[in-house]
C-alpha cells in the first residue's frame, strides 16, 4: 500500500502542477512557422541529399552506354537474360484439377484474363449492395414455423411405362408437349440473392443488303459510342435467296457489359433514357427464357436519346442510327426472380405475368 502510494505521488504532483505559456507553445504544432520559414527561404524545402545536388554522368559513363551493343554480344555469346518470374505466361486453357499446369485465378495479373480494377463503384452498384438486396430477400421471405414440411413434388421425369420390351432399361423421358426441363429454383437466402451478370446490347442492320456496309459502319459507331466497349461484329452464316443475303457479310454488331461499363450503362439506360420514351408502357412481362435472362428492344428514335448520340447527333446519319436489342442476364434461376430484380432497379413491366 505504501509503495502504491509513494508512485502515485510523482503523478499528482505533475498534474497539480500549472503548465507555463513557455511549455504550451512547445506542445503547438509549428506548421505555421515552417511555413513561414519556407516562403523566406525555398531552399529549405529541398531535401539535403536530392537528386538535384548530385553532378550529371561523366562523357565516358555516356559514351560507353551502348544498350543495342550489349544485346548483340548477348546473342553472339548466346548468353540469354537471367529467368524472371515475369516471363511466366499462363496456359490457355484450363485442363482440369489433375492438370500439371493452370492458369492462375483472374485475379493474378499474371492470367490471360486479367482485367485490373475496378477504381470505382457507380452509384447503382452501390444501392444494389445497400438496398436492394435487402429489399430483395424481405419480398421473396417465405416463414416455415418449426416442424413444417414441404410437400412432395412429382419425379421431373417420366418413366416408360408399358409391356414393351424396348422400355426396359431406357431413359427417363422429358414433360409432355416438348418442354424444356427449368432451372430449379432454389429457396432465396443471403448466399444466392440475385444479381445482374452481364448485359449484352446487339443490333442487327437489315439494310447492308441493300444499302451497302456504310449502316453497320454506323451501327457500330453509335454501338460503341454509348456502351464505351470495342464492338464484334457477326458474319451471315446461311444464305438467303429470297432476301438476296449471302453467306460470310457482316451484318450485325453485339457488345457484352460486365463490371462496372454494365452498372454505368444500367444508370444511364434507367434514369436518363427510359423516362424520356413517349407513350411507353414498358417491357412485356412475358419476356424472357424461363432461366432469368430478359430481352428487350428499342426502336431507332430511342437510340437517338442516348446522351452520347444527342450532344453528337449530326454526326450520324439519321436513317442510319440502329434500334438496339438489350439482354440482361441474371444469375436467377426463374424469370420472376429476375423481373423482380429489375423492378427494383426501375425497369418497369406490363401485362399479363406468366411464370
């Protein structure tokens, strides 16, 4: 006890003690008088041992400076550099897990795929991580109390039933009336919330039979203008005798939008030229391919509202600016998943739903 209070006593002591205008002066950050210091002299704001003090190379340093001389003796001697990991070039295709060698992930800068950033998140990426997933798993909770089950659902596939002897040991057959077997749909928890993979805008230019390759010329141009991506064009595959096309000519242009070119795209599609359609109902709710992906179209006065073509309109041929066709894919497993998704982005929908 008395020790304690013999090392508290030196603390009391100093904190009884008045601080002096001479030490609160020291305890002031002195940036102001550097300042000051600096504006009288500049000199000071140089480093003592800059790069600018050291004296420039000698004439021999310069003149024996030869980087095409020593390349040629290295090839002569076949003396080659000494290995890097830099050198390293990943292997085009992954083999599989038992392969010797795979490429690295997408993330490695040393992969093929390596695309660096992004730098920045748009404003709707952000409120899709913010809101809208929350929102997202809210709308489509579903409360089970404990000890409630399911009902059984019917085996997706039927089985050949009959005394033939062809239907022994077959495979099962599809539904009737030819359908496509759907995604299953899986219940929506925070592991699997929807989200927009890729968007894909293509146009297709009816009149280059006609009209020559002038239109995909500026198909391309307006395509690539508004989504800021390298445009790929497609080829006819079959020719056509009765629309006079021929088999190899360009004749459509498509640009797929991942990351953050598709969420600045998204933005601009849905704030800037949505509202600005006269008379627009909005997209059928009957689109789609029943695995969350949904297509739409704009005719060729909507593609003039994009503000990259409007600042810029006389530089495009009017009858020549393409209507677009817009896809969105989504990693839902059923298309009222992803019009729900898009909903909540502000894509609206009309008519009839059909899930």
């Amino acid at each position: 006890m008395k020790r304690s209070l013999q090392l508290l006593r030196p603390v009391q002591q100093f904190k009884d003690r008045p601080i002096c205008g001479s030490c609160r002066k020291e305890l002031r950050r002195a940036a102001s008088t550097q300042a000051a210091a600096i504006a009288e002299d500049p000199s000071q704001e140089l480093e003592s041992n800059s790069s600018f003090n050291l004296p420039p190379p000698s004439e021999q340093d310069a003149t024996r400076f030869d980087p095409l001389k020593s390349t040629r003796y290295r090839e002569k001697k076949k003396q080659a550099l000494p290995s890097s990991r830099y050198q390293y070039r990943s292997p085009r295709f992954d083999r599989g897990p038992l392969a010797p060698h795979r490429p690295p992930p997408l993330t490695d800068p040393a992969s093929r795929q390596f695309v660096p950033g992004p730098f920045s998140q748009s404003r709707l990426e952000s409120t899709y991580h913010s809101t809208i997933a929350a929102d997202y798993m809210a709308m489509t909770y579903q409360h089970r109390p404990p000890g409630f089950k399911p009902p059984e659902k019917g085996p997706r596939l039927r089985a050949w039933e009959g005394d033939n002897p062809y239907f022994a040991n077959r495979k099962l057959r599809g539904p009737r009336g030819g359908d496509v077997l759907r995604l299953l749909r899986k219940p929506i928890t925070f592991r699997n919330i929807p989200m927009i993979e890729r968007l894909t805008v293509h146009t297709y230019c009816r009149d280059v039979i006609r009209s020559g390759s002038a239109v995909l010329h500026v198909a391309g141009m307006v395509l690539q203008e508004i989504t800021g991506q390298r445009v790929i064009t497609h080829k006819s595959k079959h020719p056509e005798q009765g629309f006079g096309l021929q088999k190899g000519i360009p004749i459509a242009a498509t640009v797929d939008l991942k990351g953050e070119a598709m969420y600045h795209f998204m933005d601009k599609l849905v704030n800037v030229v949505m509202p600005r359609i006269k008379d627009w109902r909005g997209v059928r709710a009957t689109t789609g391919d029943n695995s969350g992906n949904l297509t739409f179209g704009f005719e060729p006065d909507v593609t003039g509202t994009f503000p990259e073509v409007e600042n810029n309109y006389d530089a495009y041929p009017p009858k020549m600016i393409p209507g677009l066709h817009i896809t969105i894919h989504t990693t839902a497993r059923a298309d009222k998943d992803a019009r729900l998704l898009l909903e909540a982005f502000g894509i609206p929908f009309y008519g009839k739903v059909v899930d």
